[in-house]
C-alpha cells in the first residue's frame, strides 16, 4: 500500500513542480533500493529520498572461545516484510539540510 501513496506522490511532483533528475539505485545494505527525486519547489531545491530494505528479523553470534578468534555478526532479513523510510533534504548555501517533517504540520 504504501508504493501506491510513494507513486501517487511522485506523480503530484512531476505534475506540480520542474523536476531536476530522478533516479533509483542500490543503496549499500544487502537488499537495499534506494529512490531520489531532486525538483524545485516553492522553498528551493528540494531533495525527496525514499529507502526500501528488508526488515532485520535477528543477529546471530558467530564465535569461538580460542584466545585471538574473532567474533561475527551475522544479521538474519525477512523474506517478505520491508522497512521504508523517507527523507526530505532542503538546498541552503550550496549544502543539503534535512527538513523536520513534524514542525510542518
């Protein structure tokens, strides 16, 4: 449900404001899709991230007792359930600042 309000929001950006580029690529967890939209609005350049991972089910602890072994963490993803997460960044001065979504509403 959520991919349907993520394509309704991005088609509402294209239709409403000059869209500067729009990619998506593989973030850099095992799994990760990570989508970018860069457009000009009413307050600047704006930047809209969303990051679609598997969510983290557990860890396992890989280790052995022997002096000088190293230990390994070894995170356990679901197959079906993801985590999404979006963003939303503000040009000021030439530097990307993160926009608290909260103090908007």
């Amino acid at each position: 449900m959520f991919e349907e309000k993520w394509q309704q929001l991005i088609g509402r950006i294209k239709d409403d404001f000059s869209v500067l580029s729009h990619q998506q690529k593989d973030g850099e967890y095992e799994g990760e899709k990570v989508e970018e939209i860069v457009f000009q609005g009413p307050a600047g350049e704006m930047k809209l991230i969303r990051t679609v991972k598997p969510r983290v089910l557990g860890e396992k602890t890989k280790y052995s007792n022997r002096i000088g072994s190293t230990t390994a963490i070894e995170k356990i993803y679901s197959d079906t359930e993801t985590v999404d997460t979006v963003k939303l960044w503000r040009e000021q001065n030439g530097e990307w600042s993160e926009v608290d979504v909260n103090r908007l509403f």
